[in-house]
C-alpha cells in the first residue's frame, strides 16, 4: 500500500496501523476519508460538524446513487475519524438521505459449475479454491490462514480477526486433508530454507503475541499457510519476511478456469462464498447455522440467499407445467 502523500491522512493511517486494522480497511476507510475532505472543499475535518457529514452522505446517495452498503461504509470510515482518531464524538447525522438503491442478488455456480472450475485449477491455487466454496472463507480469510489455524482432528478452521474483528470457526471438508497435509510440508521446506537465510526476521505475528511467544516468527504453526513466492520487506520497515501470498492474484486464476470452463456468468471468489451459503441452505443447512460459518453479524445479511432459492427455477412452479 502507497503511503499517503497528507501529514495528516499518514497520522490517520498510522492511527488504524497501531489499532491492527486490515490492510484492506485501512485503503477503504482512507479512500473515503479523503473524500470526504474533498467534498468539503478541502476543509479539515476539526472545521467540519455532523451537518457537513450529513450533506456528504446524501450526496452519495443523490448524485453517486452507491449502494446502502458503499453509504454505510463510508460513514463508518467518517465514524472513526471523529469518534476514535480526532476523539471528537459525530453526533447525531440522522438527517441525511439513506440510499435506496438496493444490493445485486450475488452471483451462484450450480454444483456442476463449480467441479467444472475447480477442474481447471492445481496445486496451491486448487487449495485456495477449494477452500473459498468448502468452507464459505472471504477472499483475504484464506490468504491469512496460518498453519495453526487447521484443525485437522475436528475438521474444522479457525478464522482470526475477520470482518468486524470476529473470531469464528467454519467447516473443513474431509476430501481437503490430504492437500492441505502436502501444503503444509511445502511451507516446512521453505521455512527451512528463510532460516539459512541471516537476515530472514521470519513471518509477521502481532506485536502482543510476538512478546509472548519470542520464537513465533520461526515456528512452522505460525506462518503462513500460503506463503508467498518470494521475501519482502515488512512495510514501513526494513525487515526482511515471508509474507503471504497477494490476494489479488487470488481472483485472477478464479477468472481464468471460469473461462477455460465456459462459465458465462462474472465469477470472482466471492462468488464461490455465494455458491457455498447458497448450497448449504439448498441440502437442508438451517440459516443461523450458515450466518456463524460465513461470519455475519446480522442474519438478514445471510438472508439473502434464501432470496436466491427462491427466485430459482424450483423457486416457484411455471403454470406452463398445468397445460
């Protein structure tokens, strides 16, 4: 991640840095920070009250016509921004213009579909796909997995500071164990190999648990279980690491087996978590079962789905079948 070329957006990232926010929200919350200030006519925000937050809002909702999803995000980035970093409560912003634009229905594969995908897909990428349909992970959930994190006795997962900060545990299919058992003997031997390397610091682990456990960083149950290709630097460091792999890689060999199998639909990993919410619903799974695996704070969230099933084409009997 480029860092921000404004003093004052580089103290708000390093603000959400220390905090342990994700990468991916950090980039978010910034985008729509920055654009806040922008649309404010370059104003910091310390000038700035509930009203001028409100008008944003709305603005987004009239003018840009984003989701209430994009709307709700945006707000919670301005949220932070007052409430955590400049310790300024918001207040009230009630009055602004809620988006009615409503979320797409997701996009799901039939079962033949996805076994037609997977087909096209190998090793390391095979695994990753496999666990983004098996087990319901987000795209940025399976490049974090660490080894520790497989629990291969209870065939389950254990997914670590996910959306919102949750802890959660979702299903591993048994057919995975073997894959996932060759994995980790290759991050074994490419752990063996960093550790020849001097200045090699190993894998990143939190601060508070590298304290804990001084030896984490070399431990093969904490690095990653899919680690990347080459060593890099740690941002805004110069020490040297393993990281894992990029995630946005992740969506470009989902493409290119969606193409080499003839699917027509736009396929992306979050449709395989799409696919997965939707199939376990469709064998019997009951919702607030499915809500815990796929880690959503709300059931309505999860509800969705149920929307799919229905607008199936078992979802309502053609009267062409009564003629």
């Amino acid at each position: 991640m480029k860092l921000p070329s404004s003093p004052f957006l580089r103290s708000v990232y390093e603000y959400m840095t220390v905090s342990r926010y994700s990468k991916r929200t950090i980039e978010t919350y910034l985008y729509w920070i920055r654009y806040f200030i922008h649309y404010s006519g370059k104003q910091h925000p310390s000038n700035l009250d509930a009203d001028h937050v409100a008008r944003f809002l709305t603005y987004l909702a009239v003018e840009r016509q984003v989701s209430s999803a994009t709307q709700r995000l945006a707000l919670n980035a301005i949220a932070l921004l007052y409430n955590k970093y400049l310790n300024k409560p918001l207040g009230d912003v009630g009055s602004f213009r809620k988006s009615r634009v409503q979320a797409k229905l997701p996009v799901v594969l039939s079962k033949n579909e996805v076994r037609e995908l997977l087909s096209h897909l190998s090793g390391p990428s095979l695994l990753m796909a496999s666990l983004l349909y098996g087990s319901g992970l987000r795209r940025i959930e399976v490049v974090r997995l660490r080894v520790r994190d497989v629990d291969f006795n209870q065939q389950q997962l254990r997914i670590w500071f996910g959306k919102g900060f949750k802890h959660r545990i979702t299903t591993l299919a048994p057919e995975l164990l073997p894959q996932l058992r060759l994995q980790i003997q290759r991050v074994s031997v490419m752990l063996l190999e960093d550790l020849q390397n001097a200045d090699t610091q190993g894998v990143w682990v939190p601060e508070a648990l590298a304290r804990k456990y001084p030896n984490a960083h070399r431990s093969p149950q904490w690095q990653y279980l899919f680690p990347s290709s080459s060593l890099s630097l740690q941002p805004g460091s110069t020490i040297l690491r393993r990281h894992h792999v990029d995630e946005s890689g992740l969506n470009k060999f989902i493409r290119k087996a969606a193409r080499l199998a003839h699917i027509e639909k736009e396929v992306t990993c979050h449709t395989l978590r799409h696919s997965f919410a939707t199939h376990s619903l469709e064998t019997g799974a009951d919702i607030r079962t499915v809500q815990e695996q796929l880690g959503h704070q709300d059931v309505k969230t999860t509800e969705i789905y149920t929307h799919v099933l229905k607008r199936g084409a078992r979802g309502v009997r053609s009267p062409l079948s009564d003629i």
